[in-house]
C-alpha cells in the first residue's frame, strides 16, 4: 500500500520527465546517431509502460469510484428502510409514493400509497407547511400521539417528477416532552389574596354574638372552594387571605366563573349586608414574589372597580370576573390611592386610551377629561378626548 502511494507521487510528472529524455535524445542524435539507437529503444519502452500503468491507474480508481458509490447507495437504502423515526416521501400535491415501516404502524397498516397526506393526518397540507421555505416543521397530533413532523425539499430527477422536486417527511415521537410541559405548566405555583371587601360595614351592622358566626362561615365557605386543590390557604389578616394552589386549577375557577363570589353572598346568619369578596390572582411571573406583586396590584384594581370580582393579572394580561354588586360610597385617602393605582395599571395595559364623558360635556367633565389625558400621556400612551359637540358651558 505504501509503494503504491510511493510511485503514486512520480506519475502525475512522468511525462515531463519523457519529454526532457526526448529532447536529449534529440541532441545525442545531432552528435552520433549510431549511439542514440538504443536511447531510442529505451525510450519506446518507457513510454509504453508509462502509457499502461496510466492506463492501469486510471481503471482502478473508476472502480474504486464505482465501488464507492455502490456501497453509499446501498447504506442509503438500507438507512431509508430501517431508519428508526417514521419517514415518508410525498409529491408536492401530498400524495404518498413511500414510506418505511415505522411510519406504516403509526396508522395500524392501512394501506397508504397513492392517498394524500392531508386526508390522513390534519394539518399536514404541503401547500401550507412550506412558506416559501425548503425546511419546515409542525407539530401534530395522530391517535392521541403528539409528533413533530420535520421534511425538506428533495431534488429528483425529471423525468420521475415533473416538477423535479418530492417532499421528505420525518415524525418524531415527542408525545412525553409535550405532557411533561403541559405537567409542568399545569403544576406551576398560582399566587392569590382575597379581602372581604365590605369588613368594616358588615362587622358595624352586626351584634357582637353574630360577628364571630359570620366570620366562621366565611371562613368555612373559603376553605371548602380551596379544599379540592390540596393547595396553601392562609388568613393573614382579619379581613384577609393568602392563596398559593397549582395553575390547572385556576381553569376550572375561571370556568365556574369564581362561584365564591355567589356563594358568601348566601351567607344570612341575620347580617343585612351580603357578604362579597375581591380576589386578586397573580401568574405569568418566574418567581413567587412576583406572582405576590401581582396578585396584590390586581386585588387593588378590584378594589378600586367596586368589589365583589375577580382580578386575574398574567404578565401585562388583565382579566376581569364578577363585579354584580353595587358598591357602597366610602370615599377616603386609601381608597382615592386604589382607585389611582388601579387606573395606572389599565392605562399602562392599553395601547390607546379613549376619555369620554358624560352627555352635555360641562366645565368639570371637560377639566377631569384633560387632567386623564395628562395622565395617560405621562404614562407615554397615545391618548385621545372624545367630544361629539360643544355647548355654551364649555365654549371659549
């Protein structure tokens, strides 16, 4: 092997070597002739066995060539038809042309060649997938397995395609990533406060015997909506609580619409003021400080709505829930402060905000419209006064 590379490093010059022996011949010829007979001789003969072992060479690497492209075209094959992850080819209409085994067992060895792809698995239309681009990938979703379908554009030849061009298509089995995100995504920590929002007026208009039955079946109708979501629940102050419970439980809160709220309202142990409830729920935050800081800013938006709902604050997200019941008026520092930070955090979530007033715009309902508008324009929002006409009181 090594003499072979040896000579190898001389033939790629021997013909230059040739032509210098050629030339000296050349020249012994114009001074003796009798002694270039056998220079000539020697040199046929090298020339020859230049000419063969040239000829020699070039046939073994045609064959070393052939033999290489044989053996990566089995491997290839052979990897097509074992390839561990489902594999199909499509035409660009999506119909089927081949597929391997693994894929054949996803559909419980249906026969599949010449149907569309589309028809067998939604959301897999190859005019959809590609965008203009030569790779793609979806996730789908096929007997209750989740996979992500990942293919690229083949080249072929034409006379096979006309367009010149099939689809490769290959499924991996993610089904156990995507349930342990959805686990994890469910089992994150959902941080909520809840307040008795009308405390101080409900223990006024009750007997001193009657305050302690009261807030004993508040605190029984709360503990019983928790009690299902194994989670925290803790009284922190007397009008206030603290709740810590896994993500997936808040859906079905959201979906029974916080029937906490109708429920302490059937609270009558001889109280002539319905009990109500705020709650305010922080999630969307990495950490449970966070979800604290929410929680708090949206019970303060309800608060300052009125009461009596559910404030659901998710990152910059705000959502509302509740909210039957008619405040009663207290107007004092701390609730003029809610009221200010409540309306920050809506101006702050919105991307314009509208100021209208009432019908027949007066001089005060024209000044509070232009003291929001300064508002929301320190808040950097975009911010408009809407005014369908002008009347003598505010005219100029």
């Amino acid at each position: 092997m090594e003499s072979k590379k040896f000579i190898g490093m001389f033939l790629p010059k021997s013909s230059f070597y040739l032509l210098i022996i050629f030339f000296l011949l050349i020249i012994i010829t114009a001074l003796e002739f009798v002694v270039a007979i056998p220079g000539y001789v020697l040199f046929l003969l090298l020339l020859y066995y230049n000419f063969r072992s040239n000829y020699k060479r070039h046939k073994e690497i045609t064959r070393y060539i052939e033999n290489l492209t044989f053996n990566i075209n089995t491997a290839s094959k052979d990897t097509l038809l074992n390839f561990p992850m489902p594999l199909v080819l499509i035409e660009l209409d999506g119909t089927i042309i081949w597929y391997n085994s693994s894929f054949k067992k996803i559909f419980d060895g249906e026969k599949l060649l010449d149907k569309t792809i589309h028809s067998l698995v939604k959301g897999l239309n190859p005019e959809e997938l590609t965008d203009g681009n030569m790779n793609f990938s979806r996730n789908i979703v096929i007997n209750g397995r989740n996979y992500c379908v990942m293919g690229n554009f083949v080249k072929v030849d034409s006379k096979i395609n006309e367009d010149g061009l099939i689809i490769l298509m290959y499924l991996m089995d993610n089904t156990e990533l995507v349930e342990l995100k959805k686990k994890h995504e469910n089992e994150r920590a959902t941080v909520g406060i809840i307040i008795i929002d009308n405390y101080d007026d409900l223990m006024q208009s009750l007997e001193d015997t009657i305050r302690t039955q009261i807030l004993a079946e508040i605190d029984s109708k709360i503990t019983r909506w928790m009690g299902y979501t194994n989670g925290i629940l803790k009284k922190f102050e007397r009008d206030k609580y603290i709740l810590i419970f896994d993500y997936k439980y808040l859906k079905d809160f959201e979906e029974k619409k916080f029937d906490i709220l109708d429920s302490v309202k059937e609270i009558n142990v001889g109280n002539k003021i319905p009990v109500t409830l705020s709650i305010g729920i922080g999630i969307g935050a990495e950490s449970l400080l966070e979800k604290f800081r929410f929680a708090h800013a949206s019970l303060d938006i309800a608060l300052g709505r009125g009461g009596d709902q559910v404030v659901v604050k998710n990152g910059e997200n705000i959502t509302f829930f509740g909210g039957k019941t008619r405040e009663l008026e207290k107007r004092t520092r701390v609730k003029a402060r809610v009221i200010a930070y409540a309306l920050r955090e809506l101006i702050d979530q919105a991307s314009d905000v509208m100021i209208m007033g009432h019908d027949n715009c007066d001089i005060d309902c024209l000044g509070a419209a232009l003291g929001i508008y300064r508002v929301a324009k320190n808040r950097n929002k975009e911010a408009h006064i809407v005014l369908n006409s002008s009347n003598p009181t505010i005219d100029v």
